[in-house]
C-alpha cells in the first residue's frame, strides 16, 4: 500500500477496498500497539468518517495520558482487548453486508469504541495524578562553575544498591531508601566530582540518613546540611545527597557547593523533620549541637552508642527513636526518646529494658552503674525515655521531666 503525506493511512490507490494496518507506539508507557492489533477493512468513502473518529478516540487518550501518566496496564490491557474486539467485530459486518446498506451502522459502532476509549482514559487519571504526586518530575543538574556532567547516570535500587556500595547500603535500606543515581563531573585539569542523589521513602527518613553522621558545619543548602573534607551532604524533601570530590584542586571546593546549590534548587519542595525530633530538650538543658541521631533500627543505634547484642528495646520498623548528647560539669549525658505504635509496645520494651539492663532497680526507674553514673528509665503512654551516663541522678530526673512536659498531652 503507497502512503503518501497527508492524513496517516489514507490510501492513494484508487480502489473500493483497503485494508489499513496501523502501527504506532505509545510513548508515555511503553505500550506497542502492533500492526495485527488493528485491522479494519471498509470502503474507501465511509472510511474517512471512521478515520476521523478513530482519530479523535486515540488523540484525546494519549492527550489524558499525559496529563495523568501512569496509565495502568490493566487498563491499557482491556483497552487492547475493545479494540481487537470491535476491530474482527466490524470487519465481519463489514464483508458480509449487501451492497447499498447504510452507513450509519458502523458510524455507531465506532462513535461507542470512542466513548470507551475516553472513559477508560478518564478512569486512569486519578491513577496517574497520584502517581503525578508521588514521583515529582525535576532536572538534576548538568554542571556549575566550569564543572560538566559526563553524560552518564548510573541508577541502583533496593537490590542492586549493593553493587555500588556493599558495606554501607545497610544504613540507607534502614531508611526506607527507594533508589540512587550517581552522576559524575568533570572539568579540565582537576579531579573529577562524584553526585549522589538518594530518594528515601519520606523526608523524615531523608532527615535521618542527614543525621546519623552529622558532624561538620553547615553549608546553607537545603533543609539541613554540612560541608567538611571536600564532602557536601544535605537533605530536601525525601532526598538525600551526598557530593564529594575524588581528589583535591583548586577548583573543587567550589564546584562542590554550587553543583550542590543546583541540586538543592531543583528539588520543588520541602519535608518535614520527624516530629520525635521536637519532643527533647534543647540547648536550655545542654543540649550539644549536630548530636541528635534519628534512627530506625537496633543495629544503627547501637553503632552511634552501644546499649546491648540482642535488641532488648525491641526496636523494629514500625519503631522510632531519637539519641541526643547533653553536656552538664564537662559531663555528656545521653538521652534515647523511642517511639512505639501502641502503649503496649512501649510496655513491653520497658521491661525488657530494666530486666536485661537494670536488674538491681528492684521496682525503680533508676540505678547507679559500675561507673558510678546514673540510669533512668521511665515508660509514658507510648514513648519510652532512657537516661544514660548522668552525672547526677538531679540531672537525669531533669532531663527526664523535660522530656514529659514536650511529649503529647504533657508526657
């Protein structure tokens, strides 16, 4: 079949009878619509009708396509299936009815196969409008200051994450990571600029990957963030990312914080910190600055202050906790404020608590350890709050009494 510029399909032979054989694929989703998907035979006349309509049917779906990506394949599956449907059903009219009969037959049948069209579009945008908000569409940048993108993005999720980074992956599964793209910089004559740009389930996990090692000054970028060593973290939003050079240039200090000043730039909008954060003490009890560690798991708190081998406070996913440092007479004084799902889960933390750590409490919240420093542990509706390594027992019951009157309903 010759086809010529002009409407898509549209024979130039003259003859009564073509057959078109339509071949397209949908961008926005991957969805091939093969040639032997879409076979119609009519007459050349009352074609361009069925033409037109067919037209419009498929344009304004691809159109609410874009406006709701993440069409379902369910969906676009019973769509291939209308169509094959209507496709054998009017080629069948079409060869086995008599010469002269009217047209107006399968002007219905095609008007319907646009009516479902639509409706099964319309029925994929409430789908694709929270896949829309769920997955905001930005640019990561291309360079900054001279420095230029190599052209190239390595991607990891949740199981190959390990092939880029085997020891440390644990610390971003913890918290929630979702996946990774690496970039690299280059300019002439320095050493080039290695991009990491983490999407974590939440901005409170994106806040914690940010806080478990917190210990340089801030750098002004993003939500929270710290620049030492030719090393920038920060966090926005769910995002976490990480810039460091691969070696040391005139240039490189530079080009790290404006890289990291694009990035931050390109992400559309904030996060929340975990609301845990804002129930301890502040700075009026001695709170010192970047020691505030959220954490997600027994392992990781363990790694920032040791409390037990076996996981005595029962912390697990549907868990949350916040270690903080205080500092009264030269003394620091760690502060553990857990959050469990139910007062029942805090009850039965606290117990394990006490039994495995403060055996000679005998009934109290407090001990003295060997070191002769104080010990407190207290359980308030869901929360469980542990004072470790007070100075004073005043100065834990302090710390402790701070921390009730922020927690809900004033502990």
């Amino acid at each position: 079949m010759n086809i010529q510029r002009g409407m898509p399909g549209v024979s130039t032979q003259k003859s009564d009878r073509f057959t078109d054989r339509s071949s397209f694929t949908w961008l926005q989703t991957g969805i091939v619509f093969q040639e032997d998907d879409f076979e119609v035979e009519f007459e050349r006349r009352p074609f361009r009708w069925h033409r037109g309509l067919l037209r419009l049917g498929l344009d304004g779906f691809i159109a609410l396509n874009q406006i709701a990506e993440g069409f379902t394949s369910l969906i676009c599956a019973q769509i291939g299936l209308i169509i094959k449907s209507i496709r054998q059903f009017v080629s069948l009219r079409t060869r086995l009815r008599p010469r002269g009969w009217e047209q107006e037959s399968d002007m219905r049948i095609w008007i319907f196969f646009v009516i479902i069209v639509w409706i099964f579009a319309i029925a994929g945008i409430g789908n694709g409008q929270e896949k829309i908000k769920m997955y905001q569409k930005f640019f990561l940048p291309l360079g900054a200051d001279g420095w230029k993108w190599d052209g190239k993005d390595k991607k990891y999720n949740s199981k190959t994450i390990f092939s880029y980074m085997d020891g440390a992956a644990e610390l971003y599964l913890a918290y929630g990571f979702e996946n990774l793209t690496v970039r690299r910089f280059e300019q002439s004559s320095q050493p080039p600029i290695t991009f990491e740009f983490y999407e974590m389930a939440s901005s409170e996990d994106a806040y914690g990957v940010f806080s478990y090692e917190h210990q340089d000054e801030t750098a002004g970028i993003g939500q929270g963030s710290e620049f030492g060593g030719e090393l920038l973290r920060f966090w926005k939003g769910k995002y976490f990312v990480s810039i460091y050079a691969e070696g040391q240039g005139t240039e490189v200090e530079s080009g790290i914080l404006k890289i990291g000043k694009a990035a931050a730039n390109s992400i559309p909008s904030l996060g929340s910190e975990p609301k845990l954060v804002g129930y301890i003490p502040g700075k009026e009890l001695g709170l010192i600055d970047k020691s505030v560690r959220y954490l997600k798991s027994h392992v990781l708190l363990n790694q920032r202050f040791f409390i037990a081998h076996q996981n005595i406070l029962n912390l697990n996913q549907k868990t949350e906790a916040v270690l903080a440092q205080y500092l009264e007479d030269k003394q620091k004084t760690q502060l553990l404020l857990i959050r469990y799902p139910d007062s029942k889960g805090a009850a039965d933390a606290y117990q394990s608590f006490m039994k495995a750590y403060l055996p000679d409490a005998v009934g109290k919240d407090r001990s003295k350890t060997e070191d002769r420093k104080w010990t407190f542990a207290r359980q308030r509706n869901e929360f469980v709050i542990i004072i470790f390594g007070a100075s004073t027992e005043a100065a834990a019951e302090a710390l402790v009494k701070s921390t009730e009157g922020k927690l809900p309903g004033g502990g």
